[in-house]
C-alpha cells in the first residue's frame, strides 16, 4: 500500500496546504510560486499513475485515493482563484467543473454498490479534461493579477475543460442509464449478451 506511487499521490495531498499558503503571501512572486507548486502537484498526478502501471503496482489504496488528490487540489485552487477573479466569466466555467466532480463522484460510488463501477470507469476524455484544467489553473496563477497572455490562455482552457467536464459527464451518465432506468433487459439487448 505505501508504494512509490501511493507516496506521490500522499505528497500531492500534502502540497495542497503549501500551495493555499504560498498563494496567499503578500510577496510579489507569490503567484510564481503557488504555479510551480501546483505544476510540481500535476506532474506527479502523471508519475505516479505512469510508475503504478509500469511497475505493476496498482493498488485499491491507489485507485481511490488518486482521483480524490486530483479533484481536491483542482477544486481548492479553482475555488481561490474564482475568489481572485469574481465575476460571472470565471464562476460559470468553476461551477460547471466543480458541479461535473460531484456527479460524476457520486454516480461511481451509486454504480460500484451495483457492482457496476467499471461501466463508468476513468475514461480517456476524463484525463483530457484533467490535464487540461490542470494546465489552464497553471496559467491563471502565473497570470496573477494582469489579464495579459497567460490570462487569456487560461480563461480558455478553463472553458475548454468544462466544455470536457460536460462532454465526459454525458457519456458517463449515457454509460449509468440503463441501470439508472432499471432497464437491465434493454442494456442486455443492445450489447448482445
């Protein structure tokens, strides 16, 4: 359980409260560095999942605790940088991330009481999006408080993700439906089992 990987994951959660306070300094490169922090964060987001598949140690710890750092780290920094940046351009995209995080949380634990948990398992579009709001919340802290290049270039990738966070969400619902509808027949039909 305390493999490599785990340590990372652990380590992501950890940077969360160096991130807050780093971001929150009245320094003027204090948005520099929560950046830094929070890409460091990301990366190991990539290592770790990259190690546990190569090394072959995967893990149950693993496979929940490393979805629970990635929403926890992204929820904590879009909600301080709406805080930053309080209108309504930044709030829709925030709102939509955040909302899509609780639904699609919530279905997969509905779907694992199924024993189902597969059939809305991590999809490819699902780490598009991840990595995406992670590199646009990595140019929204560079940007600071100027709305120069790297605003610009978060302000759009904020939206591309929820663009991706509602994409995903549909599919994952369009996967839940049939449970969700109780039409266990109907699903049988259509995947020829």
């Amino acid at each position: 359980m305390w493999n490599l990987p785990n340590q990372l994951t652990l380590l992501r959660i950890g940077m969360i409260p160096v991130f807050v306070i780093l971001y929150y300094l009245p320094w003027g490169w204090s948005h520099v560095a929560s950046a830094a922090i929070f890409g460091l964060a990301a990366l190991t987001d990539w290592v770790d999942g990259y190690l546990a598949r190569k090394m072959g140690l995967e893990t149950p710890f693993g496979a929940f605790l490393d979805p629970v750092a990635d929403k926890l780290i992204v929820i904590v920094a879009l909600i301080m940088l709406l805080q930053a940046n309080a209108t309504i351009w930044f709030a829709l995209p925030t709102v939509v991330i955040i909302g899509r995080e609780v639904v699609i949380s919530a279905l997969r634990e509905w779907m694992a009481e199924r024993d189902l948990r597969e059939e809305v398992a991590v999809s490819m579009i699902g780490k598009v999006k991840t990595w995406v709001q992670m590199a646009a919340i990595v140019f929204l802290l560079l940007a600071g408080k100027t709305f120069g290049a790297f605003a610009v270039i978060g302000y759009l990738g904020l939206y591309a993700s929820a663009g991706l966070a509602l994409w995903s969400m549909w599919v994952y619902l369009k996967q839940a439906w049939p449970e969700m509808r109780g039409d266990k027949d109907s699903e049988s039909e259509s995947t020829g089992d």
